[in-house]
C-alpha cells in the first residue's frame, strides 16, 4: 500500500541519514591530528625516590668558592644531584690515597647524578692545585678560596652543623638530592665503601 511505502521511504531516509552522520563524524576526527607524541613514547624524567631521611641529617650550609679556573661555584646551584663534598689537601698523604677512588666514582656514576667536589685546604695557589690535579687526572671539581680564607670558614661550618669540629682531613660528607648532608666520613675509604652508601641515593 501507499502507507507502508511511506513508512519504508522514511525507515530508509533514517537510515541513510545515520550512516551519513557516521561518515563526517569518523572523517573529522581522523583529520585532527595530535601534536602530543604518543604516550609510550614520552619520555618522563622522574628523580630516584630517595631513602628516608636519617635521624641525625642536616641542611647542608650553602657556600660559594672559587674553582681552579676562577669562576664560582656555588653548592645549591647543584640541588638535584648526590654530592661527595671531600675536605683535603695536596699536602696529605690519606687524602692522596682516595682520589683514584674518587676517579673511579666519578667515571662510574656521573651520569647517575653523583658530583664530587673538593675544597682544598692550606694547598698553594690555584696553578699549584691545577698542576697536582693534572698529575694525578683528577676528574672532579676541585675549589679554593676566592680572596682570604673563604675554604677555611667553610670547614668550620660544616663542623658547626653536624656537631663535629673538622679536626682532620680527609674528611667527606655525602649531600643527597634535596640538600641534606646524610653521611658524614672522617678518614680515607675505598671506592667500594663509598658506593655502598651511595647506591641509595642515586
């Protein structure tokens, strides 16, 4: 009859009305295009979850001296990475004892995050110091005193925050990640000791 003819034109127009819409709808969306790479590809940086805290860790004190070259260096500049922060001098036979160790560390661990740093007490001028560090292929970044005695008023507040007077050298604290000063070393140490308590932390 006319009727259902009028009722299957309409059931078809329905239809066809469907599949159109299903059509722009899938052509529109495969032309927008994500600038995002896709997520299995990003990279994400993430920092190693660090151990808890000792009971006995403090701030480390920030301090500015002069590296070997004369430009500064200033400890918080390095947040975010495992300091070694050795107290020495060319003149000590203990502390010419570690730095292979020292060497061997930096090599081994750098790109982990590890930084050595060396505040060389009571040792000569800056040429003085290049020249012994060339001689033994120090590899670490070695520091002195900017005008006065500036090496010498950062040994002592080093001792002042940990409670320890800085009596003797070799002496070697280890900075984690966000700036706290969580193990403390009076004495020369091997490589292997030394990575046992860094391991956590980087």
């Amino acid at each position: 009859s006319i009727f259902n003819k009028e009722i299957i034109m309409n059931d078809i127009k329905k239809i066809l009305a469907i599949i159109l819409i299903s059509i722009v709808t899938l052509a529109v969306g495969c032309s927008q295009k994500s600038n995002s790479p896709p997520e299995k590809f990003v990279k994400k940086s993430v920092q190693p979850k660090q151990p808890k805290l000792p009971a006995n860790a403090v701030k480390a004190p920030d301090f500015t001296l002069s590296k070997l070259d004369g430009s500064w260096f200033k400890l918080s500049d390095f947040k975010g990475k495992v300091i070694m922060l050795n107290f020495w001098g060319t003149w000590c036979p203990p502390c010419r004892r570690e730095i292979p160790d020292f060497v061997n560390l930096m090599e081994k661990y750098n790109n982990d995050g590890l930084e050595i740093v060396g505040v060389t007490l009571t040792s000569g001028s800056a040429d003085k110091i290049q020249k012994f560090v060339n001689a033994n292929k120090m590899n670490y970044t070695l520091l002195t005193d900017i005008d006065n005695n500036e090496t010498q008023a950062v040994t002592a507040r080093y001792g002042e925050v940990t409670g320890k007077r800085i009596n003797g050298i070799p002496t070697t604290f280890i900075i984690d990640r966000n700036g706290y000063i969580v193990k403390r070393y009076v004495g020369p140490r091997s490589e292997s000791f030394f990575y046992n308590d860094l391991k956590p932390y980087l």
